[in-house]
C-alpha cells in the first residue's frame, strides 16, 4: 500500500509538473491520461527495479511530450525539470518532518500515518515550485528563443543534474539515510536548482540583449526602406510640381482657341498619364505618416512594399494618428507578420490580387484588420488554425497555429477571423 502511495504521490506529481510547466501546450485530460500511463507502468516498475525505475517514466514523459507538441527541446526539458522539481520536494519535506516533527527517515517510510501528512506536503511543495520555475519562465519572454539556441546545453546540464540527485539518492539508499545526511543534501539540492535557475536567469538576459539588438536592426532596416519610399513620392510630387503651370499653360492655349477636340486629345494622351502616375503604390502607404509606432510603421511598411513587388495591389488606412498600443511589440510584429505574410502568400495566388490594412482607433483600443483576395476553394477556417495544417505541404504549417497561440498570451487582445464577397479578413483587436 505505501509503495503504491508512493509512486501515486510522485506519478501525478510529475504530470501535473509538465503540465504545468508546458503552459498552453497540453491539455489536462492529455496529463490525466499521461499521469494513469505513468502509474501503470511506473509501480510494477518500482517492485521489481526499484529507483532505476524512474530513468523509463522519464523516457515515457519524453516521448509522450514530443508526441504531442513536436518540439524536441521542450520535451525533454521539461520533464527532466519536473523530475527535479520532485526530488527537490522530497527532500525538502523530509527536512521539514525531520526538523520541526521530529520525526525519522524510517519513520517516513515505514509509518501510513505520516505518509498521509508527508504526501500530501510533498505535493503542495513540488506544486509550488512548478508554478515558481513556470513564472520564471513568462517573466523572461525570451526563453523560447533561449530554448531554441542554448536548448541542447540546458537539456545536458538537467541531464547531469538528474543523473546527480539520483547517484546521491542510490548511495544514501545503500549506506543509510541520516537525520543529517537528508538534511545536508536538501540544503544541497536546493542550491544546486537555485545555481541551475541562476545559470538559466543569466543565458536568459544574453539572448535577450540580443534579440533587442536584431530588433532594432530589423526596425531600421524597416525604416529605411519606409524613407526611401517617401523619398520616391517626395520625387514625384518635385516633378508633378515643376510640370504644373507648364501644363496650365498648354492647355490654355486650346481653350483659348476654343479647340475642344485637340483639348480632349491632348487631355487624354498627355495630362491622363500623369493622373495615373499619381496613383501607383508609392502612394498607396502615404497615410502610414500618421503611425507613429515605430516598430508598428516597420512591419506594416516592409510587408506592404513587399505585396506591391509581387504585384499586388496593397494600400493601408490609417486616418488618424496611432501614437501608443497596449501590446507588447515583439509579439505585435510576430502576430502582424504572420498575417501579412499569409494574406500576402494567399493574395499572389489569385487573378486579381489586392491587400487592403486598416488601423482604427477605437475607444480605448486599436482595431488592425487585414484583408487580402483568396480563392474561393480555400480551406474550412477551422482548418486554417490546426497545427501542422498548411497548403504548402506537410511539417509547414505552423504560423497561424503560433498566431492564435501569442493571441492567447496577451490580455486585451482578440483575434477574429472569416471570409466576406471574396476577401479573407483577420481582425487584431487591442484594448
């Protein structure tokens, strides 16, 4: 019955650690059914091997996580982190019963009683110590990218750790816990996770320092490609201006002959180009002077003038000026540039190409909606938003998966998406 408790008690601590941890990736009911998975295999396991036994549930983690979120890294990050975190609960609780209960190690094992105050304080540690590292997490946004460049490291040093508390735990077993000797390796293994976070913090801070840096690398690349456009309007407008009164003056002279034939004609091939002229798509992104964010102002202008290089008819709206947004800005360009991106890649498929943005001032808030031509034969929205879905093949749809996934991060922030007359349309709501 105890060892059943027992392996119970650290099973569903473990799958609701990786739950945890894992934010939005999985679901609770996947974690239940990981959790009854892990129990099944894990007690028979445990009679029969003993602490060796927790080297497989751990494969099993791995390769459940990686079955359902496809990420390698986090795969295997996460449940070796959990794993950690349980074994630094453990020894934490028996440190808090040897200290303050006076009770034994054999006391622990042996005694039903304790173990239904031991567990249960095993538990709430390790769950706290969950949302503890997860908020570490959220509170440096970076650590996707952390985890994308360092992960291979990081996943070795866990590796490491764990290999570590379990050799500890292995000769403590053979030589025989003391008071002290638990004690001393609490103290131990908290430092050491303390050392493992700290390690975490400072890679943390580098990578984002850098990604700062290729931010505002990318922002004013963005920009000059924005001023050279203005500097292309500013162009004509110079020519359109010198050319002005000459074009007075030649068609006053038909008016003044009363020629309205050699008018019409000289109307129709001379003064009409220019008209024309006037309406290429230099002109088309003029109103983006009224956004006034800059990291906004980037994305929209690089994208727009991208569409009108594939020969697509893009004109943004923004009539009144946009100073501020209650968004965070890196996760406003990724969201932005998902968007564009797909209208942009729906867009050069059809006869008639166009991208139309609007920005909106609303009270309180900011309205970005996108609109861009799609074929009529297109795919069901909820389809769209699938992972792994894509019209470009297998392994490649993951960009509006990872859209809907930031949206959901961010508070006051809504994402509505459907098809009107022809046009697929995204609505990007900030309050």
């Amino acid at each position: 019955m105890k060892e059943l408790l027992a392996v119970g008690a650290q099973m569903l601590t473990l799958c609701l650690s990786i739950y945890i941890l894992n934010q939005r990736r999985f679901s609770l009911k996947f974690s239940l059914v990981m959790f009854i998975g892990a129990l099944c295999i894990g007690y028979p396991l445990y009679i029969l091997i003993g602490v060796p036994s927790i080297a497989i549930i751990l494969l099993l983690c791995i390769a459940s996580s990686y079955w359902k979120s496809r990420g390698i890294v986090f795969s295997i990050i996460f449940p070796i982190i959990a794993i950690i975190i349980s074994v630094i609960s453990d020894y934490i609780t028996s440190g808090i019963f040897i200290r303050f209960f006076n009770t034994s190690p054999e006391e622990i094992n042996d005694g039903f009683l304790n173990n239904m105050y031991y567990y249960p304080t095993y538990f709430v540690i390790a769950i706290l110590l969950a949302f503890a590292v997860r908020f570490l997490f959220t509170r440096f946004q970076a650590y996707d990218l952390l985890f994308r460049r360092y992960g291979i490291l990081f996943a070795i040093l866990c590796v490491i750790t764990v290999v570590i508390f379990y050799a500890n735990i292995l000769i403590g077993k053979q030589q025989g816990f003391t008071n002290a000797n638990i004690q001393a390796n609490s103290l131990l293994f908290a430092f050491y996770f303390i050392l493992l976070i700290g390690v975490f913090m400072v890679l943390t801070r580098s990578v984002m320092k850098e990604a700062a840096m290729q931010g505002k690398q990318e922002q004013y690349e963005r920009l000059l490609e924005y001023t050279d456009n203005l500097e292309m309007m500013y162009t004509d407008m110079q020519k359109f201006r010198h050319d002005y009164i000459n074009i007075l003056l030649s068609m006053s002279e038909y008016i003044r002959s009363k020629d309205m034939e050699g008018l019409s004609t000289y109307f129709d091939h001379k003064i009409l180009p220019i008209s024309q002229g006037m309406q290429n798509n230099n002109y088309k992104l003029g109103t983006l002077q009224n956004v006034k964010v800059q990291e906004l102002k980037g994305i929209l202008s690089s994208k727009l003038i991208r569409a009108q290089e594939l020969h697509i008819d893009a004109v943004v709206e923004a009539v009144e000026p946009i100073e501020a947004i209650n968004m965070d800005s890196v996760k406003l360009c990724r969201c932005l540039g998902i968007i564009l991106d797909n209208a942009i890649e729906e867009a050069v498929k059809c006869e008639v190409s166009n991208l139309r943005v609007a920005l909106v001032k609303r009270s309180g808030g900011l309205l970005i909606a996108v609109a861009n031509s799609c074929q009529p034969d297109g795919p069901e929205l909820h389809q769209i938003f699938e992972k792994g879905f894509s019209t470009k093949g297998t392994g490649r749809g993951l960009g509006l998966s990872n859209l809907r996934e930031i949206v959901s991060q961010c508070a006051g922030v809504t994402l509505d998406t459907y098809r009107k007359d022809g046009q697929f349309i995204q609505e990007l709501e900030v309050y």
